[in-house]
C-alpha cells in the first residue's frame, strides 16, 4: 500500500482516533486481519466474527509491531474507529487506488475464476509488477485487501470478484472500479441463493455494465448467456472462445498423453501454439480468457503463448497433480466444487487416465438448492459414462445421490460405493490402490477432502 499517515486514513474512513500518539505515523506494512500476519508498520482490522472477535487481539497486533487498529471501538491501543470496517477497508481501497492510477482487470464466472485469475496474473507480471489475489480473495473484505497491496510501481491489479446475490458484484466494482472485465461463464455455483441461471447471469453482468467507455469487457463467446451481456455494457467488447467469431480463439484443440491441452492460439494480430502445463480441457477456454486480457495490455501472441505454456498452478488444492513414488497420482482438487468444475475434472480424470485405473473421490456440492439432487445424480452417471474405474462418494445425503446416479447409470457390484467420511475413503484406497492409478479428490470446500489427498501423499499419516 502507498504509504498514509494515521490521520490521513482516519479522513478517507471517516474515523475517530484513539490512544495515537502521533497522527502522522505513517502505515508502510500490509493491512491484515490476523494479528498472526501483522508486519512492522501494519494496520490490523479488527473483524468481530462468529467464533472469534479481533478486537481482542489489538494488543497482540501492536506488541507484534501494528502501526495501529482499524475498529469498531476503542482497545485500549493505537486505533481508528469507524462504524463499520468493511466499509471503511473498502473506503481505504477505493482511495489507495485512485491515486496509483493502476490498469485494473476484475473477473467473474461461475467456475475458473481461480485458475483463470493466476493466469492472468502469470501472463501480465511479464509486462509490471501484478498484484493479485491470493487463492479466492473475492468478496467485500478480501477484494480490499487485495487492492490495499498495490503500491507506486505497481502496473496491473489483478481482482476477483464473487456473488451470491444479485447487487455484490455491483457493489465491489464501487469499491474498485475496473478498466478491462472479464466474464468467464454462467453456470450453477450458488444456484440454491439466486434461484437460476438467468438470475445468475444478471449478477454476473454487473461487471460489465460498471466499465468506461474506454474500458474493454471481454466476454465468452461459446457462453450464451454471456455473450448476450454485450448489450449491457458501454464499453468496447472483446469476445474469446473456440467459436470462429471469437476474436482470441482456440483451434486444433487436444489433450497430450498425459491430459495437458493444446492448441493454436489466433489473435487479431497473429496465431501461436500453446502446450499448457495444467491438466484438463477446460482450462483451454480459462487460457483464451487470459490471453484476451494480455492482449488488451500489449502483449504479443508469441509472448502470451510462451507465458501460458510455462504457467503453473499458484492456488493450493486446485489440479494440484502428484505422483508418488509407487506411480500412483493424485490430483488434488478439493478446494471447491460445483456442477461445472465437477464436469471438467472427472473429463479430466479420464483424460490423463487412458490406459491406467481411475478413481474419482468425490463429496457434496454447496448451495444447489432444489437443482442439489440432480446435480449430484448427473455427475454420478458422468463418471460412469467416463468409464472411472470406481467412484467413492463421501459423506451424507448428497454423497448418496452421487453414488445413486453412478448405479442408475449402470455402475453395479463395486464400481461405486458410498462411505461416510474421509477416514473410511483413506482405507478404502490404502487396501485397494495399485501402482499407476489415478485418483481424483473433488467437493466443496466445507467437506474437507482434501485430507484424502493430503492422507494419500504422506504414506502411512493419519487423517487430520
């Protein structure tokens, strides 16, 4: 963050200050909310929680070198109250970035925003410094945490931004308004919240309707839905995808033996082939998305082909591919799950298992709502259509759907089967696995699978 005197900060958040000593003292480390983060020259925001309530912690934040406290009350310590720290973070940001006049690029979707944002991060840090979210910083609290890291030379800020209701993503764009927008896809993450895929849409829209004239709204072209979003949005339209209208586009697409995609990237000024790092087709489109981006800030094709051709994974538990030393593989992909990303990693399971026994170990998807058992029962039969070898569904009712679905669809005997928890999926595979097969971990992220996986790559560890 660009350095601030204490009473500077308390004017822009509207604040009231306690306990300071010296107004002047200027903020030079990160803005944090765990104290166990603070840095000489922080400011620590206390967030009263569900379980845990920062305020009490300001001491701590100070004795650990927190220049001061953002609250909702005095601590006794060095502090700026306010009524409200969300607001006030997202005050601070709106300002911090202002005044650093940074090319600011925001993306939406219903899935890849993750894997696409570390993309683009990969490929435009080859042109300034980036700033970018760590893992999936994207909502009223972590967007302007985010946007608070860049400082003087920083050239591009990098922001996700996520909905579960219609007006959110609106309101972070208020907070940090954008130049370039991407939308990636509308699909059915959250559909339990928003009531349909139409109502998803119009959140996701926001985005563009938020950009300048001058901005760029790059949308799916091979996404109905988004695509239609053109009319929603003053600004200049950049369409990417495999369809022949896409400006950035992919042909020839195809997957290496080892399931990595490949294509021929086509710009408006040029073509170049790509062989990507990461495993999956689906991360062909999250590849023409970034390259759409870089494109806009004047990078050329050869350039953003090389760059997405060395790009790896800077999210944890996202594809996270590993291979012990017997030859078994893991691909560790329990952060999140829904109906889409679930698609693209059993499709990508069997990709990089021709030839080999595949295992999909997979558990509930979030916030379905009335969609919740069909969803799970299609991505059960998916997994038999796909021909994984076996399929274990963990966990409760959800769980059950998945591996009713797998039955339905013709998955007898012991192809699939359900258990309770991550403990009887680890035995599971212990007693049953053979060198050389591939197993795939996925579900949402308040299952914890990614125990399974983490259980699996240390031998004979327990489950955590």
């Amino acid at each position: 963050m660009i350095a601030l005197t204490l009473a500077e900060i308390a004017e822009i958040v509207g604040g009231q200050s306690y306990d300071i000593p010296d107004p002047d003292t200027r903020i030079t480390g990160p803005v944090v909310i765990d104290s166990r983060a603070v840095q000489p020259g922080s400011l620590f925001a206390a967030f009263a929680g569900e379980r845990v309530d920062g305020h009490d912690y300001a001491e701590r934040a100070i004795a650990a070198g927190a220049a001061a406290v953002l609250a909702t009350r005095p601590v006794g310590v060095a502090a700026i109250v306010v009524p409200d720290v969300t607001a006030a973070l997202g005050a601070l940001a709106r300002t911090v970035v202002e005044r650093l006049g940074t090319t600011t690029v925001a993306l939406t979707g219903s899935a890849g925003k993750t894997s696409t944002k570390d993309l683009i991060a990969q490929l435009l840090e080859r042109k300034g410094p980036t700033v970018y979210p760590a893992g999936n910083l994207n909502n009223e609290i972590g967007l302007p945490l985010t946007a608070l890291r860049a400082g003087k030379d920083t050239r591009h800020l990098v922001l996700e931004m996520g909905a579960r209701y219609i007006g959110d993503i609106r309101y972070l764009t208020s907070l940090v308004p954008p130049r370039i927008g991407l939308v990636l896809n509308v699909g059915t993450a959250h559909i339990g919240e928003f009531g349909g895929r139409e109502q998803i849409a119009e959140a996701k829209g926001e985005l563009v309707e938020s950009l300048p004239a001058d901005g760029v709204a790059v949308l799916n072209a091979d996404d109905p839905l988004v695509r239609a979003m053109q009319s929603r949005t003053k600004a200049r339209v950049v369409l990417f995808g495999e369809s022949a209208e896409a400006a950035v586009r992919a042909e020839n697409v195809r997957l290496t033996e080892l399931g990595q995609p490949a294509f021929t990237l086509h710009t408006p000024t040029g073509c170049s082939d790509v062989t990507m790092r990461l495993y999956g087709e689906h991360h062909v489109s999250n590849a023409l998305a970034a390259a759409a981006v870089a494109h806009e800030v004047g990078m050329p094709v050869d350039e953003i082909a090389r760059a997405l051709s060395e790009a790896g994974t800077l999210s944890r538990w996202r594809m996270e591919v590993t291979e012990r030393p017997d030859g078994v593989t893991v691909v560790n992909d329990a952060y999140n799950a829904n109906p889409e990303s679930m698609r693209a990693a059993l499709r990508a399971l069997a990709a990089m298992g021709k030839g080999r026994r595949t295992w999909a170990v997979l558990g509930q998807m979030a916030e379905l709502g009335d969609e919740a058992l069909a969803e799970h029962d299609a991505v059960g039969r998916l997994a038999v259509r796909l021909n994984v070898s076996k399929l274990i569904a963990v966990g409760g009712r959800e769980a059950a759907w998945l591996q009713l679905g797998a039955y339905n669809e013709g998955s007898w005997g012991e192809e699939s089967v359900h258990v309770s928890d991550a403990r009887a999926a680890v035995d599971l595979l212990r007693s049953e696995l053979r060198p050389g097969d591939v197993v795939l971990v996925k579900a949402s992220r308040s299952v914890g699978l990614e125990r399974v996986a983490e259980a699996l790559l240390e031998g004979e560890g327990a489950v955590r």
